[in-house]
C-alpha cells in the first residue's frame, strides 16, 4: 500500500519559515535557476528539507516504504498553492508532485543502500 499523502499540505502550510519562502521566492522548492524542474539530487534534497522532511518522516512510517501516487500528491500540493496564494496554472501542482516523488524517491535509494553522496553542488 503507498503512502498516505492526506494532511501533508496543513504540515507544510504550519511550518512558517516554508510559508514565508514561499511567499517570497512564489514557488515551492529552491533550485538552480538554469533548470527547467527539480533534479533528484543531493544539492536539491538538502537546500529542499522544510518540504521533504515531513514526506520523508510519513513515508518512514509506511510499510516497505512505498512512495506516493502522483495523484495524491498533486491533491496535496494544489491544496498547498491555495493556501500560500500561489498562482498556479494546471500543471505546476502535478510538476511540484512528481519533483517531490523524484526527490523522495532519490533519499530513499540512498537511505536503503546506505550510500553516500559525494557529488558536489
């Protein structure tokens, strides 16, 4: 069974540091201006904590790790968007959902392989 995503938009929003990066950068998640999305990578997971840490605490606490479905998460960001006041156009909710399954996806491979990261940023 995959993670249940539901409430995580309400953790985000109560977390006011990210409601206030948010509300000053007018998006989500933090990454080099050259790229056109959120890669899955070290630089990315660390700069990206105050979004990833809840989803990565839920998803510890699902059985074999299973990560989200798109579609939850969308629900949960496009609730996220409302609440900031971002704008958002129809695929910038979906976009946010699969970089942070990307991004929750790369912490889990390293977690599970015991890996460390030594790319530089």
């Amino acid at each position: 069974m995959a993670m249940n995503c539901l409430g995580l938009a309400l953790e985000w929003e109560k977390c006011s540091e990210l409601r206030d990066r948010i509300r000053e950068e007018k998006r989500v998640l933090i990454y080099p201006t050259e790229d056109l999305y959120c890669k899955p990578n070290r630089v990315n997971a660390i700069t990206n904590d105050l979004v990833l840490v809840p989803l990565l605490n839920r998803l510890g606490q699902t059985s074999g790790y299973r990560l989200p479905h798109i579609e939850d998460l969308q629900e949960e960001t496009t609730t996220l968007f409302q609440k900031c006041g971002l704008s958002m156009s129809q695929k910038a909710p979906y976009k946010l959902a699969v970089e942070l399954k990307k991004l929750a996806g790369f912490v889990k491979r390293r977690a599970s392989r015991k890996e460390v990261t030594k790319e530089k940023g």
